[in-house]
C-alpha cells in the first residue's frame, strides 16, 4: 500500500465512485473498528454520520498486513514527529471517557497544531477539549510535512496513532474555549492536558478474520444507518468480527516496528 495515497484517504482527499476509497469521511467507520462495543457507531449514527459497509467487506485492503492501518503506522514509526508540537482536539464526550479509563487512545486520533480549537469538529453530542504537548519522535504524524499536496493544510492535522499511553489533567476553562458548542449547543464538559506516555499495544489473541462474520456486521451498519436498532445476534458478530480486525492492525504495527529497528 503507498503510505501517501493510504493518508490522503484518511484526510478525506479523495476522488471517484469506488465505495471504499471514495469515501471522504471513511475515517468515521476506519476508527469505530477499534472501540470494544457498538456504543461509539451508535453515536455516531445518531449524529448522522454514515457507517460505511465496503471497509468490512474490503477488510484486507484497510486493516490487512498490506492494507491502509499498516501504511500509517509504516509512516508514524518510519517518519516520526521532528520537533515539538502544542496541539488540540474537540473530543466526543463518550470517546474520551473510554481513553480516560483506558489510559492510551483508543483510535487514530486526529489533532491540531492550529493556535486555536477548530470548532467545524464540535459537531458531536457531547464534547471535550483536549492539549498535548508532543515530544520529538512522538509516533505521529505531521501531514503537512508528509503530504506532497496537503488539501486541508488550514487544520495543521498531526495523527496520533491507537494505543498511545496518555493521561489527563483537567484545567480550567477560558471564556473562548466555554464559547466552542457540539451540535447540541453545549459547552464543553471539561478541558484536559494530555500527558503523552509510551505505546500500550494490546495482547492479541491469534485469531483470524472469519468471512462468515462479515455479512450480518455490515447488517449492524444498514440498521443504525436507517436509524434502526441492529439485530442482536448480528451485533455480536460484528463485535467478535471488530477484535479480529484489531488483532490484524496490532500485528500490522509489530510488523512495521520490526520492519524499523
């Protein structure tokens, strides 16, 4: 997979009628994958943002050994960050509590290097401001210095990689940060510094993906796509399917680390 063309679908810049790699919010459904449940697709439903089939059928292609998730940890363990960087991101409230319990991201996660909040990301039920401060050599990485052409370089997007150990500190809030509301004109639940700590890469089990799976998970899509309750049986495979597509990206990330050192 070439590492910029796996990071210009990420960002959104893309192009055609492929249902996999046209779609410029695929990183809605990318992400979902790597929260236990289906807590995170049901929010993100109900903030009508479509969940998309073709990444669980095409599930070789995005979490595979050669597939999109392996190309961005090639770059974030290849070209890490150069220099220091103040960055923040809105958060989803429900997000952030699983970060907050777990200790390290739970997904990529998208920040900014801009001076301020982009608030076009409050459009979230529920939201929380988030800081960090990242080292040199953080596993990150900067698109504006990795991206030929950068097609949304007004964000000064810095991608923090899964599974990054971070701890947060709640700080008071200034009368600008209260001011940025989510789509249901709230103000923030809180704003916290990020301390960033080394990777928690997660045990994984050695299980293989089961195509058998696929089907009734794209089912679970349709249903919370029409705003409709999932089928029960059909939430518990995409559930079992969802850990074995994390333990192909965990092995994608010790593959790239071996690959490095």
């Amino acid at each position: 997979m070439d590492t910029i063309q796996a990071l210009r679908w990420y960002e959104g810049d893309v192009s055609g009628n492929d249902p996999l790699w046209s779609d410029p919010k695929a990183y809605v459904t990318f992400n979902a994958v790597f929260f236990d449940g289906i807590e995170n697709e049901t929010i993100k439903a109900k903030e009508n943002k479509r969940l998309n089939p073709a990444l669980l059928i095409r599930w070789k292609e995005v979490y595979g050994a050669d597939g999109i998730c392996a190309a961005l940890f090639s770059l974030m363990q290849n070209c890490p960050l150069k220099k220091q960087y103040h960055v923040r991101r809105v958060e989803r409230l429900y997000d952030f509590a699983r970060i907050q319990q777990c200790g390290h991201t739970i997904a990529f996660t998208s920040t900014s290097d801009a001076p301020h909040f982009l608030k076009a990301y409050g459009d979230k039920d529920g939201i929380v401001l988030l800081q960090a401060d990242l080292a040199t050599g953080t596993p990150a990485i900067d698109l504006s210095a990795v991206l030929p052409q950068y097609a949304k370089s007004e964000e000064a997007e810095i991608l923090l990689p899964p599974w990054l150990g971070v701890q947060m500190i709640e700080k008071p809030m200034q009368q600008d940060e209260i001011a940025i509301l989510d789509r249901n004109g709230n103000p923030p639940a809180g704003l916290y510094q990020m301390i960033v700590k080394d990777m928690v890469l997660p045990e994984e089990d050695g299980s293989e993906v089961q195509e058998d799976l696929i089907t009734p998970s794209m089912h679970v899509y349709e249903s919370l796509n029409m705003k409709k309750e999932p089928d029960p049986a059909e939430i518990r495979a995409y559930i079992q399917l969802k850990k074995q597509l994390r333990n192909q990206c965990v092995r994608a990330w010790k593959q790239c680390r071996q690959h490095t050192h």
